[in-house]
C-alpha cells in the first residue's frame, strides 16, 4: 500500500499506529476507527472532536489505500438526564421524562422529527455531511431494541461478579488531585462531559448482589429500577420500578427493553464492533473513569481496548462557554453559518487532539481567515512548512475529493465590510466587490459564494446592533464647518485622489499616502522612511474620515467603505 509522505503532522503518526494495531488484530479486515455522541441536546462543538479526530485519521487511512469504517455510535437509547437549561423553569413538563431511553421522550416543540434523539441526531448529520465526514451510523435504541446484543448481555450477566470485582477496586478510590493549566469552570466540565454517560452509576447492587443491566420499566418507560432476582439458567429476571411501583419478571433471553450500565456497554461494544481506534473526553479518561475501567471489562468479552488520545477542550471566543445542558449551545452547524466547511475542519485538523483551542465567533473570525488566506498562498507556491501543508489538505479534501469551495475567495473581513453597509442589497454588494479590482471584476455574487454568505450571517448574527455601519444621510455641516485649515487640506488630497484610485489596492494607497504628502514626503515612502508622528496622523486622519462618513471615530476598513459608499455620496459627505 501507498505510504503516506505527510510525515510530520499528528494524523499521520496516528494512522501508522492504528494500521499496524489492525494487522495485529484481525489482519486483512478493514480497520475500525468509532466515536460516540449521545443526542442527548445540541450536539456542540467540543461533541464535533469526537468525531473529527478519528474521522480525519480514517481518511488518511483511506488516502493509503486501506479500507477503513468510521463508526458512530448515536447512544439515543441512554437515559434523558436532566432538562436542558435552556428549558428548565420555562417549561416543567420535560422533568416527567427523566429516566426514560432518549428516543421515547417527545421531540421540542415543533420539531418535524419523532422523537427528541431523532431531533438533535439531524443537525448533527446535517452538519457532517456538509463537513465531508463519512461514517456509518449505528442507533443504540435500534440495537438493543431488536436484540443485536443479547448473547452479549447474558454474558455480562453470567460474569457479572467480576465485573463488580474490576468495578470494586475503584468505587472507593478518588482520583488524585490534578495540576490544571488553566482554570476550569463548571460550564467547560460540562462542555467535556458530553451526554453525561461518564457519571452514571455502575449497575445496582442490592441484597440481591450486583447486576450490570437496567430495565426500563414496563410500565412508566424509565429507568428508575431494581433488579430483584436472576437466574442465570432461565434467565429468568426480576425488578422493580422506584418510580412507579410497577413489577414483573421476564426472561432476558427474549427481554429487549433494557441495556448494560454505560461502564460496562462501552467495552462490549469496542469487542462487538472490533474497534481499533477511539478517542475520549476528559471525563472519560480520568483515574476510575469509563476508559481506564473499560480497559478491564473488555477482556470478559473477549476484545482489546482501543487505542486512541484523550482530547482537549474546545472553547468559544465571542459566546458564552460551551455546555451542553444550555440553550444556546455553539453547535458545528452555527459554526457552519459563518465559516466555511474548510476552515472548521483546519481548526480540528492543525492542533493535536490534547491541545485546546478556540472556535471564534467575534471579531477574532476575520484573523482567523486572514490567516487561513496566507496559508492557502503559501502552499500554492510551495512555502509553507510540511506540516501546515498536511493540515491544508486535510482541511480542503477528504480520500474522496475536494471539498466544494468559494471560487474567488475575496478577504473575509472585505466581504463582511459589504454586507454590513449594504444591507442585504445584493446589486450594491455586488457593484462594490466588482470595484475592487477593476482589472478583473466580480461577474457575479455566485462567484463570491459560500464565504460572502458566511460573512454576511456573521454580521447579521454575531455583530451587535450599535457596531453596525449605518452611513449617514447627509453631510455633518457641524464638524464640517469647525475643520482646520489642515484637516480641509487632508479632505481635498483625498477628494483629488478619489477617480484615479478607485480600486481596493488604490484606495488604500490613497488614505494612507494623505498624511504622508501633507507632512511632506512621497506617498509611496515606507514607515522606515517616515518618523513615528506620521502613524499618529493617519490614525487622526482616519478618525475624522470615520465621523464623516459614518458618524463614529472606527468602522470598517476605509478603502472598503469609501468604496461601498460610492464615489458621488462620498463626495458629498466629505463637502465638496
């Protein structure tokens, strides 16, 4: 097979490891990468490094020519935990839910979908698709409902004295305290924890002794119950509901309502499924955590533990922190509003899975694509560094192909600028970005598509009202009429210069070069030639073209503005 020439980069290390570890397990099957979401409320964008850190070790798999299944597993058959902040004491009615499997709770409030995991599944879906992630999805309601495990839950069941003997040893243990980089509050607790699986209990241990599977009542549909008593040679069970009072027996060999405790459901299924490779979250891989524990479990059923990373936060810049039991909840599809598939998979793709980064949804976006723009130059013309290059590519193409992508893509903060002055008016958007290079105009907005949407939802979703640009109406005479005589003399170079340097690359020349004329050098000179008052008199001069035009001392970048305000209006504000 192909090997991979993309060295230096975590993915690659990673798909060596888990090429190797598949031969070594089940040499010439294809090699199974898994990931876990519980639908369990928005799926947000900690949830998405789940999922996007083996799916991109996958797809280099992929790229050398191996096959490979990404699995993931919709835990929507796991208990309804709590209600979401974001409806808690709005409306009460979600607490008489509790208990019961996620795909029994009715969907929100006007959903289209069947159910509540269905409901929070879609977008999810809905946004892998548009990420270019492929995977084969796996309900766990379908699974146990229809009796996919059952051989598998007799066997827990059998064994389930040692189970409860690995589970013993850390029951009493507290994990050590743990030295943290940073501080981390409850709201990023929660963003890491996920669906919240990690702090289930471990299965009930009664008089009866210890069992690792839960029924769901037949009555009340939660899991708020006991088992009684087993026989493992009927497999006769029986429990009770605490909730409801409801009782009865029935045979587990034919008993489909009901799954083993999450501690002990996870490792069966890294044996059922053959899993290679699967990452987890800071809450799952704790001392006396699922992954440690689970390291043990798997052995009673015959399977290995994954290897795979624990990953890191992910936070937000410009949004309240991540947590996945409020409402609104940064999601991948409200990053996909506003950035384009490319950019989201390169956050995920650049930084190894233990490094937290952020996700900006403020201001920090337009660097963020200033600095997405350099590296797409550099790795056209061959400068930029091996493992940015690997990141590149990982961002733009999957083993299936390109990813699609906006066909000129204009500067974000330029496209953002347009649309924040233009209000929706697409003709004016379109005449000012046909403007910025004369030489080579805009034939259509299409062309500036998906990233001018992206950037025109940004403004109208992340920007507050007040730094809106509203340009004035008419000329403020007020400030016009109290100009000194070098600040008049700064308006009318400007004015003079406006027709022959009406481009974006001339207009900049232009508003930076005024002060420099008027403080006696070239316009083309650079900062070295010129001494430090002469960025004070720009930034003066900026000020006054901000207050001109738009009523404020800071605004968009002024070649942009001037051009989308249009050479006539700007000639009447500045009062000539």
């Amino acid at each position: 097979m192909a090997q991979s020439t993309e060295t230096t980069d975590w993915v690659s290390r990673f798909a060596d490891e888990v090429i190797e570890e598949s031969e070594r397990r089940a040499p010439g099957k294809p090699v199974v990468v898994a990931s876990g979401l519980s639908p369990s409320g928005p799926i947000h964008l900690g949830n998405l490094r789940e999922v996007m850190t083996p799916h991109l070790v996958a797809d280099e798999i992929r790229r050398r020519g191996h096959q490979v299944r990404h699995l993931i597993s919709w835990d929507d058959y796991d208990r309804y935990r709590k209600v979401p902040k974001g409806i808690a004491g709005v409306d009460d009615s979600w607490a008489e839910h509790i208990g019961k499997p996620l795909t029994s709770v009715p969907a929100p409030a006007g959903s289209s979908y069947p159910n509540w995991a269905e409901h929070f599944k879609a977008a999810m879906v809905e946004a892998l698709a548009e990420l270019g992630v492929e995977f084969d999805g796996i309900s766990q309601t379908a699974q146990y409902t229809a009796g996919t495990y059952r051989e598998q839950i007799l066997h827990a069941m059998k064994h389930r004295a040692d189970i409860d003997a690995i589970l013993a040893q850390y029951r009493t243990k507290k994990a050590p305290a743990k030295q943290s980089q940073k501080p981390v509050d409850e709201a990023e607790l929660e963003a890491a924890e996920g669906s919240g699986a990690a702090g289930e209990d471990d299965g009930s241990s009664g008089s009866a002794g210890y069992f690792p599977y839960k029924p769901f009542c037949g009555n009340c549909e939660k899991d708020l119950t006991t088992v009684t008593s087993y026989d493992d040679d009927t497999t006769e069970l029986s429990y009770t509901c605490n909730e409801c009072g409801f009782a009865e027996t029935v045979r587990l060999n034919e008993f489909n309502r009901g799954k083993l405790v999450w501690k002990v459901d996870w490792p069966m299924r890294w044996a059922y499924e053959g899993v290679v490779f699967e990452p987890s979250g800071v809450d799952h891989s704790s001392p006396g955590s699922s992954f440690q524990v689970g390291g043990q479990i798997v052995g009673i059923f015959g399977g290995k533990q994954p290897i795979g990373p624990m990953y890191a936060f992910v936070g937000i810049s410009g949004m309240a922190k991540m947590s996945s039991s409020r409402g609104g909840v940064p999601t991948p599809g409200d990053a996909l509003q506003i950035m384009e598939p490319q950019i989201l998979r390169w956050l995920y793709a650049r930084r190894r899975p233990n490094q937290s980064f952020k996700i900006a949804f403020d201001q920090e976006i337009q660097r963020l694509y200033d600095e997405w723009d350099k590296l797409d130059a550099k790795v056209a013309d061959g400068s930029a560094l091996p493992a940015d290059v690997a990141a590149h590519s990982r961002a733009v193409r999957t083993a299936g192909g390109e990813l699609p992508r906006t066909t000129r893509p204009l500067p974000y903060r330029t496209l953002a600028s347009v649309a924040d002055i233009t209000a929706g008016h697409e003709d004016q958007a379109l005449r000012i970005l046909s403007e910025l290079d004369p030489a080579n105009p805009l034939a259509s907005l299409d062309e500036a598509r998906p990233r001018y949407d992206k950037a025109e939802a940004w403004i109208n979703t992340h920007v507050p009202a007040d730094q809106r640009t509203i340009v004035r109406e008419e000329p403020d005479a007020e400030l016009l009429k109290s100009l000194d005589e070098a600040s008049r003399e700064s308006l009318r170079l400007l004015l003079e210069g406006l027709e022959a340097n009406w481009s974006l690359d001339g207009l900049t020349h232009l508003v930076y070069g005024v002060p420099k004329v008027q403080a006696g050098f070239s316009a083309d000179a650079t900062p070295k030639e010129l001494p430090p008052e002469i960025k004070t008199a720009q930034r003066t001069f900026f000020a006054l073209l901000y207050h001109l035009l738009v009523g404020r001392d800071t605004g968009p970048r002024l070649p942009t503005l001037l051009l989308a305000v249009g050479q006539e209006r700007v000639r009447a504000l500045l009062g000539e």
